[in-house]
C-alpha cells in the first residue's frame, strides 16, 4: 500500500483563512487570528478530543474526524510558525513548542524551516528541524513513517507549498462558513480551484462545520 501525503482535520474560516497569520502570531496569540479557537470548536466538542478531560461529548460525523485524526500516521510535517513564533536564528533553543512535555503528535515531527536547529525528544515525539523543498522534506518523513502515511500538519504556507509542488495525496478541510477574517494567510479563495486535481465532495456537519473531502484524482 502507497505512503500517502494527507492533510488532516485542517480549519479555515469561510473566506479561506487559516490560524497562524505571521504577522500577527506571538506567544500570547499563538493563532494570529482574533478568535481563531473558534475554528477548532468542531473538533473540541466531541466524545473523542484527546484533551477532553470531562465525560460527554458529540458523536457522529465530527466525532469521527476526530478519532481519524492520528489513524496510520507514522510521522508529520509542519511549518515552523506552527511549532512557534520565533522568527530568524534560534536565539533560544529553550522554547520547545506550544504543547508542554507530551506533544499530540507521537510521531517524529518535521519542522520545516531555513535555520536548523538539533533535534530533541518529548515523551514519544522526536522533532526534526529540517530544510530543503517539499519533496525532500517529505522523503525523509517517508523513511521515518516506515511505512505508514505522513500527515502535513500545515499552517496554510505550508500546505500551499505542498499543494504547489503536486505532492499532497488527500485532504480533509474543516470549513467554518460563519466565521470571515478577511485577511491574514489564505488557503484558498475557493476549494473548487482545485478540482483540477482532486475531487472533492463537501459534507455539512451539525456542528455547522462543513468538511471538505479532497483526493487525487
């Protein structure tokens, strides 16, 4: 069976929008975004967020999404806005990501980023400091993967990068149609822009998340 490429449980707004503006990203607003939480509200409501600490939570659709999240991911790929908002030279190799001791990923991690750094170990999750095109990044997720998929865990410059470079296999896009920003970093000013290349089914939720369903044709 292929190593695929997937994009997984991804947020936008409805204009297109994804959290991590860098421009707008710090430690105090690790988003970039006024109110970007509310984007993965969908996904924090059901019984299986892996944060959740009180019983409860929604079933169905969302819920789903939610436990397929890290189903047969063997490694991930993320641009470094998404590991942090430090910017340049690594001035301070102390700041180890948003996520505290035991990182959600449980994979080795790639952090794709022009000033490497070494590699170090959280709990199950090594990450990778890494440079190179989309191509060569994800090779060497691949060999880490030993055979299971890569997940491309963005932000959205990231993703665009991949989708560029015709290497993302399938992707699952959460789309709040509620929420418009109307600036910061864009992964589309349509999904059907890329129907060229995927098909695409959309699936509304009762959450009111409309999930968008890509694979390569």
């Amino acid at each position: 069976m292929a190593q695929l490429l997937r994009v997984q449980n991804f947020n936008v707004s409805g204009d297109g929008y994804g959290a991590g503006a860098a421009e707008e990203q710090s430690l105090e607003n690790p988003f970039g975004l006024p109110n970007a939480s509310d984007l993965f509200s969908w996904a924090g409501a059901t019984a299986s967020w892996p944060m959740r600490t009180d019983p409860g939570g929604s079933r169905g659709l969302d819920d789903y999404f939610t436990r397929d999240f890290a189903r047969n991911i063997g490694a991930e790929i993320m641009g470094r806005n998404k590991f942090g908002p430090l910017r340049g030279p690594w001035e301070n190799e102390e700041w180890r990501g948003w996520w505290g001791k035991e990182p959600p990923f449980h994979t080795p991690v790639f952090v794709m980023t022009h000033h490497k750094r070494p590699s170090f170990t959280l709990s199950d999750t090594t990450f990778h400091f890494v440079g190179g095109d989309p191509a060569e990044v994800l090779a060497q997720a691949r060999e880490a993967a030993r055979g299971k998929d890569v997940r491309l865990g963005g932000g959205v410059t990231t993703i665009r990068q991949f989708l560029d470079a015709d290497l993302v296999d399938t992707m699952h896009v959460a789309v709040s149609p509620q929420i418009r920003y109307g600036s910061g970093v864009r992964l589309w000013e349509s999904p059907d822009e890329l129907r060229d290349r995927f098909h695409l089914e959309v699936v509304p939720s009762s959450s009111g998340v409309m999930h968008h369903l890509f694979w390569r044709r």
